[in-house]
C-alpha cells in the first residue's frame, strides 16, 4: 500500500466518524489551498474521549499528513490498531 493509499483511507475514515470531509471549503481551489496548507491541525467534532477515539485521531493525524515523506506508512499505522 503507497502512501497515497493510507491518504486515502484516512479521508474515509474521517468521513465515516465525524460526517464531512476533513477540510471546511467547498470550492475545489479552496479545498487544495487547505490541504496543502503546512502544519495543518484537523478539526474533530467529537465529543467521546475513549482510548479508541484518541488512537483514532492519532491515526488520522498521522495518515493525513500532506508531506508523504512525513506521512506514516500502513505498516506504522497497523502495528498502532494492533494495540487498540
């Protein structure tokens, strides 16, 4: 799996908890500006704070991450569910 695969995953993922894309524009150019904006902190509307929801969110944080040099590989984010 490239990591362009675990970007992906995580966007479904965060469409599936919290309802809406993780990025608040609508407009194409708008959207890509926020996605590439550096150093970018995700919006979680999410009141439950289970060990599950932080591991979670930690995963999205680690999947939507814009560099893919910076961005966690599937193994890294596996071996993190693992411990869920």
């Amino acid at each position: 799996m490239k990591k362009a695969d675990v970007w992906a995953c995580c966007v479904t993922i965060y469409i599936l908890m919290f309802g809406r894309w993780p990025w608040k524009k609508i407009e194409k150019e708008e959207i890509k500006k926020e996605i590439l904006e550096p150093n970018k902190t995700l919006d979680y509307e999410y009141s439950i704070n289970t060990k599950k929801v932080r591991t979670i969110k930690t995963i999205l944080n680690m999947g939507l991450e814009y560099d893919y040099k910076k961005r966690s590989s599937a193994e890294e984010i596996l071996r993190i569910l693992n411990g869920i």
